[in-house]
C-alpha cells in the first residue's frame, strides 16, 4: 500500500517529499513564464516556439544525457541539477524584477533548464529501483506520479493567483527555493551504488555507451514493441491537448467555465488512476498496460460522441484514470527489466521514442480537425488506443515474453 511505503522506507519518503515540493513550484513557474513570453512578445508563434525549445534538448541529446547521467552517482546528480536549476530561476527572478530581460534569455534559460531535467529525471529513474523492493516498484512509481498530479491540481489553481496578485518574478524565487528544498531531502536519502555501476563503463566512450543502449534495448523485442505500442497511443492521445477548447466551443457551444470543468475532469482521472496503480501487483504489469489503452480509448469515444458536457466530463474522467494506468506498469516494466548500469540512458531512449512525433503530431492534428472536426478527431484517436490494445494483449501473451522476475534478476547480478 502507498501510505506504509511511505511510513516504512524513510530513503524513498525523502525524496518523494522534495519532488512533490519541486512539481509544486514548477507549476509557479510555468505559468510564469507563458504569461511572460505572451505579455512581452503578444506572439502566439513565441509561446509555442519557448514550448519547443524546452521540448528539443531531450530529442537531440537525450541519448548522451542518458548515457551521461549512468557515469555519475545519481543522488549527486538529482541534487547537483536541483543545484543548477535553483540558480538559473534565481538569476531569471532577478532579471524579471529588474526588467533587463530580454526574450533570447527566455529561450537560453528554457534549454538549460530542459537539459537539467534531462538529467535529473536520468538519475532518479535508475535510483528509484534501487530505493524500493522489486515488488514495491510500481507503488512507489505511482506514488510520485499521483504526487505529482495532486501538485499540478493546486499549482493550477494557486499559481495563477500569486502570478496575477505578486507577479511572475516571485513565482519564479518561489521555484527556486523548492529545488533548493529538494536537493536537502535528497540528502537524506542512503545511496547505495551497485557494484556493476561503477565498473561498466570503464573505458568505453561516452558514445559507445550510448550504442550500447541502444542495442540493449532493441534486441529486447518484447519491451522494444511495447515502446513502439506506447509511442503511437501517445500520437493517438494528441487531440486531449490540442483540441480541448474548439470541442467546447464548437461541438459542446459551452463556454471557458465548461473547458475547465472538462480540464479538471481529466486531472482528477489521473490522480485517481495514479491511487489505483499503487495497489496493482507487478506481476500483472502487462496486463494493467493492456488495460489502461483500453479504458483511453473508451473515454475518448465517449467524449467524441457526449451530447452534454457532463458525459464528456465522464469521458475524461476515464482518460485519465487510463492514462495511468497505461503509462505507470510500462515505465515500472523498463525500470525492472533494465540493468542498473543502463537506466539512464535506456530511459533516455525510451522517452525520445515516446515524445518524438508529439510537435508534428500536434501540428497535424489541428490541421485535420480544421476539415473534420473535434469529435471525429476524438474518435479516431479513440479507435487507434483500442488498436494499441489489441496489440498489446498479442504481445503480451507471446510464449517467449520475459518474465519480470527472471529478467529482473539477471539486472541484479
């Protein structure tokens, strides 16, 4: 259970409490930073330009990140970013208060970010493994996503309070005092390195290292077809962020109130979804995955065809609640099959698969739902999480799949 977890594993508390801190603040800053890219340029084009330079890193370096984030101590990787990232908001807070800001920093401070959380997000995923009991995986990975959820909940509907009431710059000092917080309570935490970590990359390169990632994961066709199925359920999730507002207003003829009503629906699924993922048993990982397409295709059907908002709202309801219990099983699959001197990169790679097709996706989407609408968009998205299913419960019934105690053995020795 989530909660004796928690009690019981003092190392894995610590650094759940900083994260939760640190998602807390970063919604301060988000919203920060797109009501200042927006109020200082009135550029739709910049606001989604600032998205894809934070987006790009991961997709041109993740790989070497990865790689990189494997040669290091991962507690001092997670606190040395935390480090870095609280200094470049600092220096961004005072650049705000002073107004000598000028919009190229935004881009600079919106890739440096997004190269440190590359690496921090490297670090914690291979150290997470290590903090809990195999069997306890998937709890503890349910317990930060659900964490995280709950903070983007309130951070949603405080942080644009204290953005309009005290201004972007004190929202920006606000998240970096939480990086600071979780760098400490990382500190906390007991490091115990395996030894395979600190002798499997000797003397390879740092590019070999990442074609030994690579390798790794494609020649484990099990999970290297599963990623594939996640990549297109997540091409086929890109109308729930991009088409949101014109279904309200077009198909739904509703108003903003309604749009976040339909948006709160959605995050409450999740945080939900994130509850009942903890309770779910590792042993049944590829079922839940299975599962979890399935109930995304089915709230986004019902979404495609509600009359009245409230069955859209159920709709989403049921995306999210899908969403994680889709996502959650297959991120505790590639921790547990992976071997620890490899999960920086193996995750790197992974999350590059998952997300490389999102900016054109997104792109295509509302070009499509221009000639044809919201809801067929919705259906079809729909339709194409019911196909990822059905794959998914072919592969997952193949004879020769890896059994997660075998493989996860294997990782340990």
């Amino acid at each position: 259970m989530p909660i004796l977890l928690l009690k019981q594993n003092r190392d894995f508390r610590n650094v759940w409490l900083g994260q939760t801190i640190s998602y807390f603040g970063d919604l301060f800053y988000d919203l920060a930073m797109a009501w200042l890219v927006f109020d200082q340029t009135k550029s739709a084009l910049q606001s989604g330009l600032v998205l894809i330079a934070g987006f790009l890193p991961e997709v041109l370096f993740g790989l070497f990140l990865g790689a990189f984030a494997d040669r290091f101590n991962r507690k001092r990787m997670m606190q040395i970013t935390d480090f870095v990232r609280a200094l470049i908001t600092g220096i961004f807070a005072v650049l705000i208060w002073t107004g000598s800001f000028d919009i190229w920093q935004i881009y600079v401070i919106t890739v440096l970010m997004s190269i440190n959380q590359v690496l921090f997000s490297a670090a914690k995923g291979a150290w997470i493994p290590v903090l809990v009991e195999e069997n306890q995986l998937l709890t503890a990975n349910s317990i930060l996503a659900t964490s995280m959820q709950m903070s983007r909940f309130v951070g949603m509907i405080t942080g644009g309070v204290v953005v309009a009431w005290v201004g972007p710059a004190v929202s920006v000092l606000f998240n970096s005092l939480t990086f600071l917080l979780s760098a400490l309570f990382v500190q906390f935490a007991k490091y115990i390195p395996y030894t395979q970590d600190s002798v499997t990359n000797q003397g390879n390169s740092l590019w070999g290292d990442v074609k030994e990632g690579i390798m790794w994961i494609v020649n484990q066709r099990f999970l290297f077809a599963l990623i594939l199925i996640g990549t297109i359920s997540n091409i086929a999730l890109g109308p729930t962020n991009v088409l949101p507002p014109m279904f309200i207003q077009k198909e739904l003829h509703a108003n903003a109130d309604v749009l976040g009503m339909f948006d709160s629906a959605i995050a409450l699924g999740l945080i939900l979804g994130g509850f009942l993922t903890g309770t779910l048993s590792i042993k049944r990982i590829g079922l839940w995955f299975v599962v979890g397409l399935g109930m995304e295709g089915m709230g986004m059907i019902l979404v495609s065809i509600a009359p009245w908002p409230l069955i859209a709202y159920a709709g989403n309801f049921l995306l999210g609640i899908g969403v994680m219990v889709a996502s959650l099983p297959m991120g505790t699959l590639l921790q547990t099959l992976t071997p620890s001197h490899m999960r920086g990169r193996v995750n790197s790679f992974s999350s590059i698969l998952f997300n490389m097709a999102i900016p054109f996706t997104y792109g295509g989407i509302g070009f499509l739902a221009d000639s044809f609408g919201a809801r067929a968009l919705y259906a079809m998205g729909g339709l194409l999480l019911f196909l990822c299913g059905l794959i998914g419960m072919g592969i997952s019934s193949m004879p020769k799949q890896p059994k997660v105690e075998e493989i996860a053995q294997t990782s340990h020795d």
